[in-house]
C-alpha cells in the first residue's frame, strides 16, 4: 500500500531569527508507529522528528514525512522529557489559560498537560515495572496538577524587570532557556538535554503566582502586576523541608515583585522569603507541632555565608524581617539566627526582630504599624526600580526585605502586604498616578483589590507549601482579624496537619522526579529493586484498623445501647481502653506511620525516611 504524505515547498530549514518568536506557541503533534512529528503551526516548514526506536531527536525541513493518514492533535508546547522505565515521555501543554499581558508580552497559565509515551510498545518491561511505571506517571501528573504554573513564549519570567534591564544586548538572542534565571526555571531537567539544538519548541515555564489587573486611579489607566517565583533548589513539602543545605538554598524560598506600567513607564519593587539559613528540621512524627531540631554537628556559619553571599550578589542590601517567636518552642530558632548574622558581621546585612504573636495578641494586629515604621526608613534608602518611559534608568532598587516566619507563609505574606503597599504608594506618587499626599489605603476601590490580590497569593503559595490555603488571610484581605477568620485558619491547621503527616512523601517524591532530584534507572524492578515496591510494616495497616474497631464498637454500645447496667459499663471500658492503648501506640511509633518519602533520602542526604 502507498502511503500518502504531506508536501512543502521549502528552500532552506534556516529562517530569519527576527522574523521567528523566541518560541513557538501552537503545535500540531503527529504520533507514528515509529515517529512522533511535532509541526509549528507558525512555521510548517520545519518539524520536530522523535524516533520512537533509538529516541533520537532531530530538527528537519518538512519535506512530507507525515504520513497523511494520521490525524494531528493541538498542542500548546512542551515542558521536556522525562525517563521512566518503559522509557522516555515527551510532556507537553494540552491546555492553557489567558493571564494578562506584562511589558507588551501575554503571559499563559498552565492549566492541564498531557504525557505521551515516546516508546511504540510496553511489550519489554515485566508487569511490575508496568505498574510501577503508571505510578510514577500519576507522580508526575500530580506535580503539575499543583496550582499554578507560568509561562510567555516571548518574555523571561525567570526574571525580574531590574535583571532583565542589566543583561547585556548580545544575551537578548539568546535561547530563553539558557538565559533563564535557573533558580526559577521549574522544568530545567526535563529539557536541558532536550532543549539546546531545539530551543524554539520547549516552554520554560514558572511555578508561584501571577495577577494581572488593569486599573484605573484618578482617571489614570495603569496595570499593576505581582508575580511571585518559587525556587527548585531545596524544594519540598512543609515538614520535610525546613531550613538550609550545603550549597546556600533554603527552602520555601520565593522571590515577588511588584510591577507598575503606565504610559510606557515600568517600575518594580522585588521582596523575598525564605527559611531560616540555618540547618534546622522538624520532622513530622503524628505530634500536631513536632519539635524543631538545630543540627549541632553543621556548619551553619558557613552555610548562611554562602546563602548571603549569593543574596547580595543578585539583590543588594539585605534587611532581615525575623516574624517567629522570641520565646516558647521557636525562642532557641531566633536566638541562633541573630547569633549567625552576628557572626557574619557583614554591613549589607541588617537585622529585624519583630515577635509577630506577642506584639499582635488579642487580635491588636493594628501593631504591625509598629514594625512597618520602623523599617521606613530602610525601605526608602532601598528604593525601587523605574525605567522612563524613553528607557532611560531613573531608579535602581539597591536592596530587598527577605521576610520570614517559621513557614515563611502565614506572618510573612502579612508583613509582606503591609512593605508592598507602601512602597506602592511612593512608586504611584513619582509616576503621577496618586497626586502628593494621596495613599493605596485611601483609594477604596483599588485597595479592595489589592487586599484581594495579595490574599489570594497567600493562598497559592501555601498551597504550594504546605498543601492547604494560608491561614491569617482575613486581615490580608479585610484588614482585621476575625473571629470567622479565626474558625477558616483552624479547618486549614486541622488540613495541614493531615496532609503534612499522612500525604506529602508522595508529594516529595513527585517533586523530586520532576526536578530531578530522583532519576528512574531503567532496570527498577527487572533486576534492582524498586523503591517504590517498600511496604509499610504490618502494623501501619494494623493499628488503624484495631482502632477503628474499637472506637466502632464504643460508639456503637455508647449510642443505641438502650439501658446501662455494670455489662455495659464494663464493655464500654474496655474498648474505651483499647482506643486509648491503640491510640498510644500509634503515636509511639509516630515516625512509622508519617509517610515520608520512599524515591530517595532527604535533608541533604543526612536522614532517611525510615531512621529515627
């Protein structure tokens, strides 16, 4: 039988680099019995040839390789390619929402993607390794099914605006993907050996928040813009995710800025998050706050150096806003921070206390005015970034605030707001939105919205975190704390506890095959074991189901039992005293019932998910 095939005339495969996107942004993707063709639809003279045999990859002119029998699907871009063990997987963008345009640029949210096997059969893998190879496909998928992912065909959200002015011409023709800010670039393992020869077909994409928002003010039009990128580097979950490693990265680290652009003119103000640079942990172990752990054997000193180093590198000044406890469980936390950035003794480093629970209690949370007073000062000799509208640099912003709280969410994102709308007052101020004397406070309609947006941040990057929404968002929000604010922040703490204890090893192992942090070796379950074949103990299955036999049955005798007598009370003791006992148990053996993470070991490799 002859088959049919597409023809194109085409005089070269080079194209005019000026007259080309930085990446395409709509693909057709043809799967073969031996060739996966993925076509541009901005540029059908050219397509992405991927044998499905050997797994080469190569870029060709299109010269009517495509059988035309095959029917194509739409896609949105690819994400990379990830190895398991029936092989490698293309990841691609099956859907993608509109966010708002920033610089001139659209900016997309991911919103759902597909994974296709590269591999044309499964015939040589055994029936574990199959199965073992769906699981790690549902790991994958629910990495990305975390909200939100970002992404621009033409714009570098790896980047704030300042990085983007100070890198030099001849780095603007470069790859997106090699000029990206790495510690942003969410899928950099999954097409760095991919994406060089290929660039214009691989997305990089963002994980954090973005909102876009139109406004008006004083009969102004202006857009004002907040996009927060969360860093890959020492990345996890909550509990298993605390504090620092060897290399300078802490965890929950996140980068926001602020964005300002009216009539050409573009300003920006950059804040910044992230764990206490010490090595410190606290390990989930079923106890609703586990103890936190200092390490005694590290070197913290030369791990916070190196963190600080690297900060003031790229940021400037650093004016540390410490939120915990200074007394109680988090006192021994805050007295070792001050201690290390005593030791430091570097002058573009100030420290800030500020008790966040024992100055704001009984709901008085009117006195974080206190702490935004008194970093004003601070804050005005940092400034911010602002480019005229005829590209001519008018303000640099020489410093940021790195925030934090134990979590880095809660405290923080409040503190967060409050610096934010400040400096967002002085920004509107010089390019004329607000006349002199006007605030962002006093603007009902804008800082309805800006309360909103900053509120729904703290929600997303809590969920990114933790798992659940943040808690203290009423104030974020409305600007009190209230009692109903109160009751959502216990269901979140209830949720937290639950998903930080019984779900996020699964969530740690998914992200760490997504960034690479765990790499699939082809022979899992064939001839090495398979980590993910480790079954709990039996009494991870055991426990729980006496308990809930027991509870059962006290329940059962302490509803419907229509009359007591010494029977009665007697049995009702004895289950009660088996839940209790069953219960005990439980929470002895704590650590074997967490579920931690089975791909690899954690904490810089210094603890492993079954040790004490």
């Amino acid at each position: 039988m002859k088959l049919k095939f597409r023809l194109f005339n085409m005089n070269s495969l080079l194209t005019d680099i000026k007259a080309t996107p930085l990446i395409y942004d709509e693909f057709k993707i043809y799967i073969c019995p031996n060739n996966i063709f993925i076509e541009p639809v901005q540029n059908p003279n050219i397509i992405l040839n991927i044998d499905r045999i050997d797994f080469t990859t190569q870029k060709q002119t299109n010269n009517g390789q495509i059988p035309i029998e095959i029917k194509s699907q739409t896609i949105a871009g690819i994400l990379g390619v990830v190895k398991l063990l029936i092989g490698p997987y293309i990841i691609v963008i099956k859907k993608k929402e509109f966010v708002g345009k920033l610089d001139g640029h659209d900016i997309w949210k991911l919103i759902d993607i597909d994974i296709l096997p590269i591999p044309k059969t499964r015939l040589h893998i055994n029936e574990i390794q199959d199965r073992m190879d769906i699981e790690y496909l549902n790991m994958i998928k629910q990495t990305f099914n975390t909200p939100y992912y970002y992404f621009s065909y033409t714009y570098d959200l790896t980047h704030t605006m300042q990085r983007l002015y100070n890198i030099p011409s001849s780095f603007v023709n470069t790859p997106m993907f090699a000029r990206a800010d790495q510690r942003f670039l969410w899928n950099y393992f999954l097409i760095k050996n991919f994406c060089m020869d290929h660039h214009e077909f691989f997305v990089p994409i963002i994980h954090g928040f973005i909102a876009i928002n139109n406004c008006t003010l004083n009969g102004k039009d202006f857009v004002w813009t907040v996009v927060s990128r969360r860093s890959r580097n020492r990345h996890g979950p909550r509990l298993l995710k605390r504090g620092i490693d060897q290399n300078g990265n802490v965890a929950n680290f996140v980068e926001t800025e602020m964005i300002v652009e009216y009539n050409n003119t573009k300003s920006s103000y950059v804040q910044t998050r992230g764990s206490i640079p010490l090595y410190w942990a606290q390990y989930p172990t079923l106890k609703y706050k586990p103890a936190m752990q200092i390490a005694q054997n590290e070197n913290h000193l030369e791990a916070a150096t190196i963190h600080f180093n690297e900060q003031i590198s790229i940021y400037g000044q650093q004016i540390l806003i410490n939120l915990i406890d200074q007394r109680g469980a988090e006192q021994e936390l805050e007295r070792n921070y001050h201690d290390i950035v005593t030791m430091l003794d570097n002058n573009k480093i100030k420290y800030e206390a500020f008790d966040f629970h024992s100055e704001c209690k009984k709901m008085r949370w009117d006195r974080l005015s206190i702490l935004v007073n008194r970093v004003a000062h601070e804050q005005d000799n940092l400034k911010y970034f602002l480019l005229g509208s005829d590209g001519k640099l008018l303000i640099l912003q020489k410093g940021v605030f790195r925030t934090n709280c134990v979590d880095c969410l809660d405290r923080t994102n409040v503190v967060q707001s409050l610096l934010g709308r400040r400096i967002l007052t002085v920004m509107l101020q010089k390019m004329d939105i607000l006349n002199f004397g006007q605030k962002v406070e006093d603007q009902l309609d804008f800082e309805s919205l800006f309360k909103s947006v900053w509120a729904d941040h703290a929600d997303i990057i809590s969920i990114q975190y933790s798992g659940t929404g943040a808690l203290k968002t009423d104030f974020t929000r409305t600007g009190k704390r209230t009692y109903n604010g109160m009751f959502r922040d216990l269901k979140n703490s209830l949720l937290r506890y639950y998903k930080n204890n019984l779900r996020d090893g699964v969530r740690q192992d998914s992200i760490d095959l997504v960034l690479g942090n765990y790499v699939v070796n082809a022979e899992e379950s064939a001839s090495l074991s398979s980590p993910l074949e480790v079954r709990p103990a039996l009494k991870y299955f055991m426990y729980p189901i006496i308990l809930m036999i027991a509870l059962a049955m006290f329940m059962a005798n302490a509803v419907f039992t229509s009359e007591y007598n010494t029977g009665t009370y007697i049995f009702l003791l004895f289950w009660g005293t088996m839940v209790m006992c069953v219960l005990s148990l439980i929470f002895y053996y704590g650590k074997e019932f967490v579920n931690y993470p089975r791909l690899s070991s954690f904490d810089n490799g210094r603890r492993h998910h079954h040790q004490s």
